[in-house]
C-alpha cells in the first residue's frame, strides 16, 4: 500500500469509504483518479465527474506520486 501522509491533498478516516485514502474534504477515493486515467479519462473529465475535488488536490496527487516514484528509482 501507498504511504500518503505525506501528502496535503488527501486523508483517511477508519470510518470513511472503509478507511481508504480520499481527496480531503471528499468522500472520493485516490484510487478513483488512477482508475479513470487509466482508463483513458483526463483530468479535467475526472474534475467534471467527481466536482468535490479541486485541480490543486489532482495535481498534489500526481506530483506526490511522481517524486514517491523518483525516490524508489535506482
């Protein structure tokens, strides 16, 4: 599993979507943002489609995920 705690645009309560991590202030899974851009879907599709989330969190998202992805590379 990720460690997200390092990252301001999201949180994780045991009671909230079954302690997954969301988009602070949402009840919308981080795991929601990589399953639609996987599935072809933009950022701004996935802003439409899910109007709690701000572009700010989307993009503290990818950023955390990039430097996490940095750091594990040899």
């Amino acid at each position: 599993m990720k460690d997200w705690t390092e990252c301001d645009a999201v949180e994780r309560h045991p009671h909230v979507v079954s302690g997954a991590w969301v988009f602070k202030g949402t009840r919308v899974p981080v795991s929601a943002l990589f399953e639609n851009l996987r599935d072809g879907a933009s950022v701004d599709e996935f802003l439409e489609w899910f109007p709690g989330v701000t572009r700010d969190q989307v993009e503290g998202v990818l950023n955390h995920e990039i430097e996490t992805a940095e750091a594990n590379t040899p």
